[in-house]
C-alpha cells in the first residue's frame, strides 16, 4: 500500500507499537489519528505531535466503538488506513480460580475491538484504496503458557485477519498482519511489580523499519524478527519457551 497521503486510525496510539506508527506515518506525510484510554497520555502525544489528531476511546466497550466510528465519520470520512494495534497482555493460571474479569478484558480488547472495528469501518474503507493492519503477535503461533488468554487471543486474530482478506478479496481493501516479536515497550506493565519496567526485546525503531517495509510491499502476512521463526518452528519453539 502507499505510505503517505492516508489518514489513518490507529489505536492504542499513545505508547508503544501504536505511538511508533502513528510518528512514522506522520513523518510520511499522512493524516494521523490516534485513540486510546489515557486521556491525558493522548494530551501529551499531541503536545509532541500538534498536527496529530487524538480521541478518547476504551476499545474494550462496544459503545465506545460504536461513538468513535460514529465521530470519524462525521469528522474524518476520508479515512481509508486502520491499524488495529490497541492490546492488553496479562498473566492468568486457568487451572485455578479463573479471574473472570482480567480474562474479559484481554478477550474485549485484543480481539472483539478489532473485530467490531473492522466492520464499523467497511462502509467508510470501500471504495477507495485502503487498508485493515492488524497487530497480532508470533505468540498466535507459539504461545507463553504463563500468559494463554493474551496468546489465545492473538491466534484468534490471525485466524479472523485470514478470513477477513478473503471475505474483502473483491474490495478494494487490503487486509494486513503484522506479527512482532518481543518488543520493548509498556505492555504487560500491568503485571510487573515496577510499572517502569519496560516490556524487554527488539526496540520500536527496530520493529518499525522492518514492519514498514512488509506494508510498503503488500506483504500481507508477516512475522517480524524472532516472530518469524516461532510462525516457522512452532511445535519445537513451544518446548523450548515452555520448559
């Protein structure tokens, strides 16, 4: 796909994988919105960034997506990128006391809201040359069992992106994957005793160049770093993580 003159949504655009696409297509020469749940971390992107646009949306509720695809169309209807970045990777031990909620959220946010997104953006996509980016992760192929409702929903997503390209395959939408590797960033921070403490891994810049260069090609699968050999060897990988 071209790489500048789109608007483009991205969420979980305040940190991280999102806040790295939304400064690179910036630098691109696109029109960049980003939304996300920290109200006042978006302020301080903007404060950074004044040319990109922020909206407040916990992509988690089903309202909330319904209001932010209701707001871009009245406002931004020329949009034709959506990059479904925003996720939650939190550890549970499902052989216990299951906790309900955590396990809603992770399934809510890593995969219903792209999901519910995808298809509250159909309408205003088609037609014109665009795009679906879907984040999913090389956990969807080989999964950390300490973590398995984040890895579940991750594998989930491949799965839909796969269907996804096929139902739009006479549309004029192009439907992406991009699988990462560990990158260092601040998800999963809410398990981590120092809320400091970053994720560990490949650095954003790192993952973007490569990233970059699958979209700009029209690759639309692909695993970046060490997610491609995870996608490659998954039984052996799985052993070896899961030790």
């Amino acid at each position: 796909m071209k790489t500048t003159g789109n608007t483009i949504l991205i969420t979980g655009g305040s940190s991280g994988i999102g806040l790295g696409f939304a400064e690179e297509f910036l630098r691109l020469g696109n029109n960049v919105i980003i939304c996300g749940r920290r109200e006042d971390r978006l302020k301080e992107v903007q404060q950074e960034h004044p040319e990109i646009i922020i909206k407040a949306c916990d992509v988690a509720k089903a309202a909330e997506r319904e209001e932010l695809a209701g707001w871009i169309k009245k406002n931004h209807p020329e949009i034709n990128v959506l990059i479904n970045n925003a996720g939650v990777q939190l550890h549970a031990n499902i052989n216990k006391n299951a906790e309900l909620q955590k396990i809603q959220t992770e399934v809510d946010t890593n995969l219903i809201a792209p999901i519910h997104l995808s298809s509250l953006f159909i309408e205003l996509l088609e037609n014109k040359e665009s795009a679906i980016i879907n984040i999913t992760s090389g956990l969807a192929f080989v999964p950390l069992a300490f973590m398995p409702v984040y890895c579940a929903t991750k594998a989930a997503l491949h799965s839909i992106t796969l269907s996804l390209r096929h139902q739009l395959k006479h549309t004029s939408i192009k439907v992406f994957e991009i699988a990462p590797p560990a990158v260092d960033t601040e998800l999963g921070h809410d398990t981590r005793e120092d809320k400091a403490q970053s994720h560990g891994g490949i650095s954003v810049e790192e993952f973007l160049k490569e990233a970059m260069e699958y979209i700009s090609k029209d690759v639309y699968e692909s695993a970046v770093g060490m997610a491609k050999g995870l996608k490659a060897k998954r039984e052996e990988a799985f052993d070896m993580m899961n030790k």
